[in-house]
C-alpha cells in the first residue's frame, strides 16, 4: 500500500511516493520552473537520479510527465499499490481542523481561502485539480494549519478591533502543523506519554515554535501568515507592526516591497548576508561581526518563546529539536540549551554532537526538562492522515 504525496508551489511540484505503514520512500522527485523556457524534472528511484529539461508549460503537463517517468523508470504507478494522493495545502482557515478527501466543496473551500495564502493556496489548487483529473483514488488535504485550530482563544486572538478582525478573518493560524503534529506525537511515543508539556522548535529555511499539552496545541509562533515569531532564513519573524508605518511613511517604500523586505531579504540573510545557516556558522567562526550578532539574536528569539511557552503551559516536560538546523546544527543546539542551565536543564556534549537520523535524547540523566532531536517527516505524515481517511 502506497500513498503519492504532492506539495504543489506555484511553478513546481514536488512528490514523494511513501509506504504509510513502513515509512519507506519509495520514490521522490521534483519539477521545477514549469512555464518558463527551461523546465526541469528529477525523479530518484532506487537510488538513480533520471533528469528532463524540457518546457513543460503548467502543472497538468508537469504531472502527466511525472506519471509518464514512474512508469517508464519505476515504479509502475499501476503494480505500486497507490491508495491515495495527499496533497499539502498551506491555508486551511477555520474550516479545516484535520484532513479532509477532496470533492468539489474542499476544493472551493481552499480556493475561497487563498486570501490568507495568496502565494500558497492557489498554486496548491493546480496541483490538486490536474490530480483530481489524472488519478482515480482519493485525493486528500493535508492543511499546514489544521493542527492549529486547537489553539485556545488566548493564544490565537490578537488584540485587534473585533469587527475588523472578524471581517478580514484576522487570528493565528499557525503553519507547519503538519510537522509539530509528528514530531510532537513522536515524542510521545518514545517517551510513552501523552501527558506531556512539550515545546517543538521546527527551525528550517522557515521556522516556528509550538507548545504542546497533552497533545494538543496551545501556542504556536507563526500567526496569520508565517512571517511571524521566529528569526528564519530570509524572514525577520517579529517584528513591532509600526516599522511598516515608518518605512512607507518616512521611507517612501510601497506595501510591496515592504512585503518582499520582510519575507524575503531580512532573517539571517539580512542580517549575516546569507540563509544557509551552515554558512553563517562559518562565518561567524572566521570572527564575521554580522555573523555573530545574527545568531545571538537567533537564539535570544527562541530563548523568548521556550520562556513564554514553559509559562503558558505551567511547566515543561521536553524540548524538541527538528528540521533542517534543528536536526543537525549541534551548535545551535547547545547556544540555546546552554543558557537553560539555570532551570536545571543540562545537556549531554557527547550526544549533542553524535550525528544521527534517528530520534533521540541529548540531554543528561539528571536535567530537568528533557532535550531531543527528532527528525520530522512531513510526507510521511500526510501520507498516514490520507490513508486514515479512508
Ligand atoms: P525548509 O524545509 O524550510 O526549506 P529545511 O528543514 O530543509 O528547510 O532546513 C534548511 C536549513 O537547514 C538551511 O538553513 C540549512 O542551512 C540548514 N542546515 C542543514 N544542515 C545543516 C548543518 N549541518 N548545520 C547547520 N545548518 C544546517
């Protein structure tokens, strides 16, 4: 039994085929830059790469082509024993609080949601319709907010005028739910609790924070759209609302470039110069002064929200480590850990600087809370909600 999981942007689609069951990725792959003159498509089996640079010029023959490549390299797509296709979608709003197969209502709810996702749910929409076309098994949403929607009233409303916020459905939403839902219920597996307080720290490209209690979510540090809480790759993360005043006002910039200074060129790109936080370690270890300023404000921000959220919860249990840095930056790690020390939250050196892919404890015997590195893997989630539905 497999389930195809798609996370269609605006001109790409990646996929992965997964076993649900074993967590195997059978095979995966990517188009991109469909509609422009020089497409691109990737397709890993058995460990061989197959290439196409063709125009491929929209996502209907992007996905045609995909289906034509597991067919001819493999996996027959016919003897793979596909169940299901899952489909991330970003935006969710408040009506989506788990999964949901895709029949012409889902589809028009997501469509009439893209306000709040703009860049996002629209370009998910054209991976979902050309699917819905291609395929003959359920299609499935898989919403990036869905875990979200359980946050309290406390946490997902902001101090903004009712009517107002009502009216442009204004509140947190949250975004990689799909990830704190794994991450967080693979903690609890491997500790064999579900009472626990527990604090996710998803820190990729994108970054965010949550607070689980007993499973649930109850704090989350991205809010309406995902610029918000932590310092990211390219985004700022907080930020007082009043610097867009100023920099239209006094700076002349339009609500455009403002959205792209935000989201695009600031985190540790404009502050270090550069994204990849490999390449700001580097820099910052050749004694770069930007470099270094760029990951004490890194860590003092999730110091800020591993404060808040041990405060909202009344106490904590574990604190998780996942995605691309968390995962495998083991001085990240320690920056944060270290200042816990305080609390009696200890780290264990020798296992914070074992690599590993596998979920693990990198915490000493005696700390009070503890710390944890536990890879996500959100197409093996989607996958397992999608065949759930079923
Ligand atoms: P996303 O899915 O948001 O694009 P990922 O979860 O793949 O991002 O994480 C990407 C980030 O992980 C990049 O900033 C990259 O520098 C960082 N990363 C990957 N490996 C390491 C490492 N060994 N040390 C530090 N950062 C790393």
């Amino acid at each position: 039994m497999t389930v195809l999981v798609i996370n269609s942007g605006s001109s790409s689609i990646k996929y992965q085929l997964v076993n649900p069951e074993s967590g195997e990725s059978i095979a995966s792959g990517l188009v991109e830059r469909i509609g422009e003159e020089t497409s691109h498509l990737e397709h890993d089996y058995n460990g061989e790469t197959t290439e196409l640079n063709q125009p491929i010029a929209d996502h209907g023959e992007g996905l045609r082509l995909v289906i034509d490549m597991f067919n001819d390299v493999g996996p027959k797509l016919a003897d793979a024993g596909v169940q299901a296709v899952g489909h991330r979608v970003v935006q969710g709003g408040n009506h989506f609080s788990k999964a949901a197969i895709i029949d012409d209502e889902v589809q028009a709810l997501i469509e009439e949601l893209a306000p709040l996702a703009p860049l996002h749910n629209p370009a998910n929409l054209k991976g979902i319709e050309v699917a819905r076309e291609l395929f003959d098994v359920p299609n499935v949403a898989v919403f990036d907010t869905a875990f979200f929607q359980s946050l309290p009233n406390e946490s997902a409303t902001y101090a903004l005028d009712r009517e107002t916020a009502e009216k442009y459905q204004i509140r947190r939403y949250g975004a990689h739910g799909t990830s704190h839902m794994f991450v967080s219920q693979k903690v609890s597996d491997i500790l064999g609790r579900d009472d626990l307080k527990q604090i996710v720290l998803h820190l990729g490209n994108g970054a965010s924070v949550s607070a689980v209690k007993n499973g649930k979510a109850v704090d989350t540090s991205m809010g309406l759209t995902p610029l918000e809480g932590l310092v990211m790759g390219t985004r700022t993360g907080d930020i007082d609302p009043a610097a867009v005043f100023h920099l239209a006002r006094v700076g002349g910039m339009s609500i455009d470039e403002i959205d792209t200074l935000f989201n695009k060129k600031s985190g540790m790109k404009g502050l270090a110069g550069d994204n990849d936080m490999r390449n700001v370690n580097e820099l910052a270890g050749k004694g770069d002064e930007n470099a270094i300023e760029a990951l004490e404000v890194y860590v003092h921000r999730l110091l800020h929200y591993i404060g808040a959220y041990s405060a909202v919860m009344g106490g904590l249990d574990v604190i998780t480590f996942t995605a691309g840095i968390g995962e495998n930056d083991n001085s990240t790690r320690a920056s944060v850990i270290k200042r816990l020390e305080p609390f009696g939250i200890k780290l264990d050196e020798e296992k914070n600087n074992t690599r590993s892919k596998e979920p693990r404890v990198i915490s000493t015997e005696d700390s009070t809370v503890k710390v944890m590195v536990v890879p996500t893997n959100e197409e093996l989630s989607i996958a397992q909600q999608a065949v759930a539905l079923l």
